[in-house]
C-alpha cells in the first residue's frame, strides 16, 4: 500500500508542475490553484507512504517519478525534444527508481 501511495504521490507532483506551466507565472487563477492542490496532495501523499518506506528511498523514487514524468509529459504534450540520448536518460531515471524498489526494505 506504501508504494501505491508514493506512486499517487509522485504523480499528483507532475499534475502539478503541469498546472503551473498552465499558471504562466501565477498569473491564471485556476491552474494556479490546482498546481497548490496538487503540491499539497504531493506532500500528504508522501507523508502517508514514508509512514512504512525507508525516506531515502522514497524521496528519491518520488523525485525520480515527478522528473520522468514531467519530463516525458513535456515530451508527450508540449513538443520538446525527443532527442534519444534524452530518452535515454529518462530510462535511466526509470531504471534507477525500479533497483530503488527492489532494493527496499
């Protein structure tokens, strides 16, 4: 359950990064606001799974899921490079998390 919740955690940060390219500087009221609901579910979300995790091991998974996915997003959404080493280092970040959760405990 820990690892579902890190996963929501880290999902609900790329929601916000999201939101805030749309709150073009905090100048757009509703993406502002969602990008501070979506920081704010990041946190209590991540709160709730280091209840169980180790916080090394969960802060870097969480931050290595909200810059791939971000980075993929940026990717999927706004045009910007797909360049394959930049693939490629995302993949990386990708395989990093996946030997993070295996080596857990």
């Amino acid at each position: 359950m820990a690892w579902l919740l890190l996963l929501a955690a880290a999902l609900a940060d790329v929601a916000m990064a999201l939101a805030l390219k749309h709150a073009q500087g905090w100048t757009r009221l509703w993406p502002s606001i969602a990008g501070l609901v979506c920081a704010n579910g990041a946190i209590v979300l991540l709160t709730l799974a280091l209840r169980q995790l180790p916080v090394g091991t969960a802060f870097a998974v969480f931050t290595g899921i909200g810059a791939a996915g971000v980075a993929a997003a940026g990717i999927a959404l706004y045009g910007e490079s797909a360049a394959p080493l930049r693939l490629a280092l995302i993949a990386g970040i990708a395989v990093c998390i996946a030997g993070l959760k295996w080596t857990a405990t």
